[in-house]
C-alpha cells in the first residue's frame, strides 16, 4: 500500500508537469530551500557542476522554470527520489539550477489534516478562524505532524494539525509577522447562503471586499469577481468556450480591471472550468479584498490559489502567492 501511495503522488507530479506545460504554471518570485541542504549546480541535472550548497531555510529568487516546468525524477536509479522541475534561481551574486521538489515559496497556503511531508520552515505561522457567525480572525499558530490513518491509501499518513482546539478555516506560513485579530465578515455563514454564489461560471459575478469589524467606519474598497464566457450544448455534454476571469475595481472611475484567467485556465480545451470563490477578507491588514479562489484544471485534482493585495504589482489589484493542491478531489 505504501508503494501506491508514492505510486499516486509520483502520478499526480508528473501531471502537474505536464499540466505546466498547457497552462500557466505557478512559481513565487521568492523561494525558500526546504531539504537539509541542497546543491545549486550549472546545468539543469543531478551530476552538473556544483556552484554551493545551500541549507535549509535558505531564500533563493525564482528566475524560470528549465524546458518549461518539464518534471522529472531527481535521480532516474532511485524508484523513491522525488519528482520536480529544475529550477533556475539566483541566490546572491550565485545563479544556478536547483531541484524544485526542495524548494517552497515564501508563503505557503495549507488545510488542516491535509497531507504533509514536513512543515516548511517558516519564520511565523497564522491560521483563519470563524471568530463568532459575522467575522473571521487571524490568529497565531504553532504547527505539528501528526500521523493518522487515511482510508483511501489504507495505511497512516503525515497529517497538518496545529495547537488550536477549534478547527480552521486554512493555515499560511510566511516569512514576517502580520497582525492578528479581525480579518474578514464571513464568520460561519456560508456564501451559498446569502443570496449570492460562490462558484465562478460564465455569467456569474460577486463582490468581495476587506469587511469592516465592530467600530470600523473606513471606507474600503471593494472589488469584483466576474466570469465571462459561451456555454453551448455539443456531442451530449456542455462545452464552455473563451472562458475570462476579471476583477474589478469599483471605487475607480472609470473601473478598473485585472485579467486572471491565466490562474484559472483548464489544462484541455474541451473541459468546463470550474472556479470557486472559497474565501475574501484582509489577510494582510492594508485595507483592500484578498482572497483564496479554487480551480479545478485537470483530472486528479484541484488547487487552491491565495492572492494578496499588498503583493500586486503596479496596475494589479491582486496577486497570487501560494497555492495548495488538492489531489484527491
């Protein structure tokens, strides 16, 4: 059993590779080294020249993906070495090709008993938690590994847990401190519930926005999730064509747009995008929307995708910063 499990994940890395190819795939500017030490070399491949090792915890900056995120095994005589892409980073004045199995961006998007190796090393971790049924609270966490059985690979596996007795909405790990306290108005409803939707096909359109918490009479603005595209009926099933994922700026005259689709786009062209907004608030605490939006591109699974405000580059709104695979679903 413990074989089909490495089976299952060595499957699930080697689409993700190949799903790389026909969408835009997903690196952060900033890396970090998450193996005890791991060499930096001059070409892409396990015997290349070593230019430095470098330990664990180490940030390296992301320069491009080699062959265009074509993965790979890390060592094609071992049957158990990981699979990934070779990654060209600069760390310092050093540029070189490491393994990207061992690296992990500077945030990191995880879910509590979702399946973990080890816990990234970063400098401070929160989680979201339900504060009362109107507002969500970032509160600080110490994570842990914990074992548990898992049903559908028959055996125990490495599990996230945290050191909070109620359970979260989702954890992040980043490399500096953020405010804890309020974060958002979703609390314990459910956005299916409030007479909108959270699911994203053509024609759907909703709101998000920072939230104001007990007190709060700032003005903040708010933003818009709106998809666009053909539904057609073909060949008995449902096709959907020219599908776009815009957000949009209403405290802007006039209102100003950022395209996302390239974050949502399907791996095959003749597969419905299915896009779900999951969670909006202030995560980072600078007065405008973040928010984690769910895509499900490909067959084996689906990803969970964090962008953040206080990241977006000039003429952006938002920007993408982590994302969490989930490949059972």
């Amino acid at each position: 059993m413990k074989a089909f499990l490495f089976c299952c994940l060595g499957l699930f890395a080697g689409l993700a590779g190949l799903i790389g190819q026909t969408t835009s795939y997903f690196y952060p500017e900033e890396m970090i080294v998450t193996s005890n030490a791991l060499n930096l070399r001059e070409t892409p491949d396990v015997n290349g020249k070593k230019v430095a090792t470098l330990p664990r915890g180490t940030v390296v900056q992301y320069l491009e993906a080699y062959k265009d995120n074509e993965y790979v095994q890390a060592d094609t005589l071992d049957p158990n070495s990981a699979y990934g892409a070779w990654l060209k980073v600069r760390h310092r004045s050093q540029v070189g090709y490491a393994f990207g199995a061992y690296l992990t961006g500077t945030y990191v998007l995880e879910y509590e008993d979702g399946i973990v190796e080890s816990i990234p090393p970063m400098a401070q971790w929160y989680a979201v938690y339900a504060r009362d049924s109107f507002a969500d609270e970032l509160r600080s966490v110490a994570p842990r590994v914990e074992e548990q059985y898992n049903e559908m690979y028959g055996m125990k596996v490495k599990v996230l847990k945290t050191n909070q007795k109620t359970a979260s909405k989702f954890i992040v790990g980043m490399m500096s401190p953020m405010p804890v306290g309020y974060c958002g108005s979703l609390g314990s409803l459910d956005m299916n519930m409030m007479f909108m939707t959270s699911f994203l096909g053509p024609g759907n359109q909703v709101a998000i926005y920072p939230g104001n918490d007990q007190n709060d009479t700032l003005i903040k603005p708010t933003y818009g999730l709106a998809a666009t595209g053909c539904a057609r009926f073909q060949d008995n099933d449902v096709r959907v064509s020219d599908y776009r994922l815009t957000l949009l700026d209403y405290s802007t005259e006039p209102m100003a747009r950022q395209d996302l689709t390239q974050w949502v786009q399907t791996a095959y062209p003749e597969a419905i995008p299915t896009v779900q907004l999951l969670w909006f608030g202030d995560l980072d605490h600078d007065n405008k929307p973040d928010a984690i939006i769910q895509d499900c591109p490909y067959e084996v699974g689906c990803r969970a995708s964090l962008f953040l405000s206080s990241k977006a580059r000039p003429g952006e709104r938002l920007r993408k910063v982590a994302e969490h695979f989930w490949p059972g679903d």
